[in-house]
C-alpha cells in the first residue's frame, strides 16, 4: 500500500536518502522548500502525512488544520520534538521520531569544536591562508588531565564521554535519569558546574532544561570553563552567555545551535544584515565558534535518518506499534509507562 508524504524545509542533502529509502518502500514525497507553519499547512492537503524538522512549526493551530485535512501522521526526521504539540496531537496524529540517528557525528562534531576553540585553528587557518605564519595569540591548552562535565548521558553523550577519555580528561556527569552501572561518576548539576573545565550539553529541551545555563547558573560556574551546546538553543540564555564572557567567567563557547535559530540556520544570510544584535555580539567574540546547527550532518547520519523514518511511516501505515512515536499520554516518552506492545491511541 502506497503513502503520500509532504516533505517541509526541504534541503537539498535530505533528497537522495529520502528518495531511495521512500522508494524502496512505496512511500512517495513530495519535497517543499518552505517550513511548515500556519501559513503553509494547506500544502499537505492530500497526503497521508508529513515530514518535518527542528525550525518547522507543529503547535496547536498547525495540529488542528492537519488534521481537518485529513493528515494522519507526522514524521519527526529528528530527536528533539520540542516544536510539536506533542499532547495536543493525542487522538488525532500519530507522532514519531528519530531518536538516535548517529551519536558519533554529533559527537564527534562537539570534540572537533572545543579542539579548534582551545588550539585556536580557526585563527591559525585564517591567518596562514593570508601568509600570515606569526604564533602570537595562538597559544592553547592541553585536554589531557582536564575535567569534563557532560550533562545527558543519553547515546550522545555517552559517545562524547568515550572520545574525551580517549584524550586522557576526567569524566564528570549529570542525568535526571542515569545510567545503571555506569563507568563514570555521576554528580549533582551543581557540583559539575564547580569542578568542570568544559561542560558539554547532551539533553533534550523541556520546560525544566529551558536555560539550564542562566545568569544564576554563571555565578556557579568554575571560572574560564568552555562551554559546549551541540543539543538544543533554549538550554543556554544568549544574552547570559554574552554577560559571562564578558565578565571572563565563560572562558570559551562553541555553539551548534542558538536560541533563536528558527529563522536564521540553514538558509543563507551572506548578503544580508543580521538584526539579531545578540547573535551578531557573540559571532563578533574572539573566543566564540558558532556552527549552523551541521553536528548530524554526515553521510551515514542522512542515511539513518532517512531509513528510521520511513521504516517509522511504514509501521504506522501497516498498523504496527512503532517503537518511536512519542507517547501522547504521558507527554514524555520518557515517563511513558506503556509497553510499547501497542499505539497510544
């Protein structure tokens, strides 16, 4: 049995993986440039489903009209499902997600960033294509001996723990839910704040990790810790992140994502003036890497997001439980206390 899929904030890596896996499996997209949002949604008339990302808009309003189309499901090609009214969709759209695509590319990004940020690659690169051969001002510090904070020991974070002992640091780590005969020690949220030379964050953003890094959270931080966010914008409050290097006590940041990413990342403003004056302070700081939010962004991440999300619609359409959709009862799928034997609803 065929399924129609309308595809949103369509790039141009997304289309060879989708097109491939879809075909394999009588699912057809079509691909839309556009985001979804109140705006657009009157372009998934006629289809059994969608396909959305991080910056798409799935609130309340959007779930309503989908499913006055007659949309069944929507198809998370991401972990995080921040931008989904996820209990609003309860009894009317099936939800399902991708929740680990490849740990090790997110990972393996976030260990790239604080090297080029304690090194200062980036400025060395710059100069050197400009003959500019000089060492001053490049002088960096060694990994191996230090301590790292990770806060979220989920598959990501598991797999950044295991590259930062392979440089010799010492783990720290933090979890609302921890691991069972973990390897490494787990300590308060605060303790980890005092004692970490890099902290790196690894969880998703809810209500009670929106801002984990805040103006408060600045005065309990080990002074000159590098700070890395390769999860979730809204964990770190930009304006306290800028007050924190300013006052020296955020001795470096490396950001995949922003807090207010939504209608800047992925798209091209090179021949525009940003009017995000917050955004435009840290690019403009020394000791600031920002990244457009490219850390799942390998070849074999594309493909494991491309195959979990048909493999997802292909339960859905078959009528078999799916081991990802979002758990609408509970609200977090981590709270969810079904097993899984059967759909939410």
């Amino acid at each position: 049995m065929s399924m129609k899929i309308a595809f949103f904030d369509t790039k141009e890596y997304d289309i060879p993986a989708f097109e491939n896996y879809g075909g394999r499996n009588g699912i057809e997209f079509k691909f839309y440039e556009t985001k979804l949002d109140v705006d657009t949604v009157g372009l998934a008339r006629g289809f059994d489903g969608v396909c959305v990302f991080v910056n798409d808009n799935v609130s309340s309003p959007v779930v309503d009209k989908l499913f006055d189309l007659g949309v069944k499901y929507i198809a998370l090609r991401c972990a995080g499902y921040n931008n989904v009214d996820v209990k609003h969709c309860y009894k009317k759209l099936h939800v399902v997600r991708v929740p680990a695509y490849s740990p090790y590319a997110v990972a393996e990004h976030t260990m790239a960033m604080l090297l080029t940020s304690v090194r200062r690659i980036h400025k060395a690169y710059n100069r050197t294509r400009e003959f500019n051969f000089s060492l001053n001002g490049l002088k960096g510090f060694d990994l191996h001996g230090k301590t790292v904070g990770v806060v979220g020991t989920g598959r990501i974070g598991s797999a950044f723990i295991d590259i930062c002992r392979g440089f010799g640091m010492n783990i720290l780590a933090y979890d609302k839910f921890p691991r069972e005969n973990a390897d490494f020690p787990y300590v308060t949220l605060d303790e980890l704040f005092a004692r970490s030379d890099v902290i790196s964050l690894h969880i998703p953003l809810f209500e009670d990790t929106y801002h984990l890094i805040d103006r408060e959270a600045l005065k309990k931080l080990k002074k000159g810790v590098i700070l890395l966010n390769t999860s979730r914008g809204a964990l770190i409050d930009a304006e306290a992140l800028v007050e924190g290097i300013k006052q020296r006590v955020i001795g470096g940041a490396c950001l995949d994502v922003y807090e207010e990413e939504s209608e800047l990342f992925f798209e091209d403003y090179s021949g525009h003036i940003i009017e995000d004056d917050t955004l435009a302070r840290l690019l403009s700081m020394p000791n600031v890497i920002v990244t457009s939010h490219q850390a799942f962004l390998t070849e074999e991440a594309l493909a494991n997001i491309a195959e979990t999300t048909v493999e997802n619609l292909c339960d859905l359409r078959d009528g078999k439980a799916c081991q990802n959709e979002l758990c609408y009862d509970c609200g977090s799928i981590d709270e969810c206390k079904r097993t899984r034997r059967k759909r939410c609803f």
